[in-house]
C-alpha cells in the first residue's frame, strides 16, 4: 500500500482530500525519465511542476451489494506548463493516463447512488444514472451515451476527494459550469491537444518522431502500438499490452475511443457558462490518419463510440512567489 500523502497541507494542490502518489515496483514515487531531465532545464526547473509529484493515484471505492466491494485505480499524470504556438499553458494540470473505463463509471454509479440516498441534495450534481447497460470488463473504455455522464462522473469525483463540483444540473434539465471551482472536469480541446503533442512537437523526446511523421507512417503501415484505428472491431482495453505510452505517461489519447473535451474558444463565455462540447482524436472506426491526429475534432452531434479522460487543475501562483 502506497502511504496516503495530502499534498494539500504543503503544496497549493487543491486538495481538500488526499490522494496517495503513485510508486514504482521498488515503493519509490513513480518518475519518468522524460519528465525529470525536462524539470532539470533552466525554466522547468524555477516552474511550480517541478514541485508537484509526477503522478498521483485516487482509488475508487463503492458498494457493490451483498457485501461486496468494487474498486478502481484512477492514476493521473503531471502535464508542465510551457508556452507552444497553440497555447501558452500558465499552470500545470493532472490528466488521467487511461479513458475513464467501465469499472470506474461501476464505481460511481454505486457510489453515486448511495450518497444521494443519504443526501438528496447532491442529485444536482450526480445521480448515478448510466443510460447503458454493459457487459464490458472493467478495463473496457466507457462509451457514453450522453455527455452529462462524463459531467456527472466529474462531480462525483470532486465531491468524494473534497473538491468544489464544476458542473451543476439545472432545473430544466441542462448544465451550467461553474470555471472558478477546483473540481474535476473535462480538460479543453487545448488542453487536451496540448498534452497529446507535449514531448513529440513540443520539448520533443530524442528519438520519437513528431506527429506529422507519424502521421505519415500511419498512412502507409497503419501500425496500431501507438494509435488503435483502421478497420478495428472495438476500442481496446486500458491494459491492452503493445500500446505504446505518450511522453507524459498517458496511452491511447489518438484512436481508440474518440474523446470529450470542452471548446476552448468558449468555455468561459458562453451563455450562463454552459460549455461547448467537442470530440478530440478520432476512434478506432477511423480509417485515415488525418482522423485521427491530436489537432482532428468532431461535432459532438454527429460522432460515435465516445469516450472521455479527466483533468485535474492546479494552482501554483503561490510556489513562485
């Protein structure tokens, strides 16, 4: 068992409960050798990341029923802030190395279900509710058949580790967001993309080709270690051995199942802050590698077999002061 550490009491993670950091086989704090030669440069170095553990893991537990328990390792990887011709990034962020998978939307329907029983009030923020019903294992990426199941996961986790919500269900059955919360949420299509090129076109590792070169081998050999696409039957599972990892740790972000992410143009000023919702990566339905790229977006309206991986913010203003 790793030590439960809140990082909450010395670090300006905003933490309200605790994470455990996630170790190596050896019980070290997990680290990757991309990430700490990148935080060794001059600016990484003097950045509020390099202060931040590289990975952090919240274990999701629920009642199954008939004395049974389910539980799921929701692992999170440390995205650096820099400055990319897309964006400039000024804090760093958690993302999820895996597709939210359909053992941790089982851990939240349980769970959900049995905090609204004790407090009612909570249903506007999450029920519990799964429009589908699945055989899927566990491991299996969560398909969502409305995109308030992504929002609602979000809010359960927030509630559960003691984060402020960001989503909230209103009266006439819409969502409005509320930005300024520490919650959990979808990252934005920038954010998103950001950590999908983050060590390929940008602050690249030696050795690993940039996406447009990937893209063209994927055009000519449809290799599927890195991006699962052309012709597949199904998306594959989060512990799918021959995936290869992205530089900061997380897998099949491009492919495989296409993901939710929130407009970035947007999502601070549309009307009563209700987000604009768009499909980052393609799926493994795709059959070009144009599809499936990290700058390729779809409508919402249109797409299919979509999933969805969460983010974290952090605040580290008060690290560099």
């Amino acid at each position: 068992q790793s030590p439960q550490l809140d990082f909450g009491k010395s670090l300006p993670l905003p933490l309200g409960g605790t994470f455990a950091d996630s170790r190596d086989a050896g019980g070290a704090p997990l680290k990757t050798p991309y990430i700490e030669a990148l935080l060794k440069t001059a600016w990484f170095s003097q950045s509020g990341a390099a202060m931040l553990p590289q990975a952090v893991t919240a274990v999701l537990c629920a009642s199954a029923g008939r004395g049974e328990a389910r539980e799921e390792a929701l692992e999170m990887v440390l995205a650096p802030a820099a400055k990319t011709e897309l964006v400039t990034m000024n804090d760093p962020f958690y993302l999820a190395r895996v597709e939210t998978t359909m053992g941790m939307m089982r851990c939240y329907r349980d769970g959900a279900i049995a905090e609204t029983e004790k407090d009612p009030e909570l249903a506007r923020f999450f029920t519990g509710r799964l429009e589908k019903q699945s055989v899927l294992q566990n491991d299996a990426p969560y398909r969502i058949a409305d995109f308030g199941e992504a929002f609602e996961f979000c809010n359960w986790l927030s509630h559960t580790r003691g984060f402020q919500p960001v989503y909230r269900m209103e009266a006439n059955g819409g969502w409005s967001a509320n930005f300024d919360a520490d919650g959990f949420r979808l990252p934005t299509d920038h954010e998103w993309e950001y950590a999908a090129r983050f060590g390929l076109d940008w602050y690249p590792v030696q050795g690993r080709s940039p996406w447009q070169k990937i893209r063209e081998d994927l055009d000519r050999d449809h290799a599927d270690t890195f991006v699962w696409f052309y012709y597949k039957d199904g998306p594959r599972s989060a512990k799918a051995p021959g995936a290869s990892p992205y530089p900061l740790g997380m897998s099949d972000m491009c492919g495989n199942v296409g993901e939710l992410a929130m407009r970035s143009a947007k999502w601070r000023n549309m009307e009563k802050d209700r987000p604009g919702l768009v499909v980052c990566g393609g799926s493994f339905k795709h059959r070009m590698a144009e599809q499936v790229m990290p700058w390729a977006r779809e409508d919402l309206a249109g797409a299919e077999n979509v999933g969805f991986r969460v983010m974290l913010p952090v605040k580290t203003e008060a690290l560099l002061k």
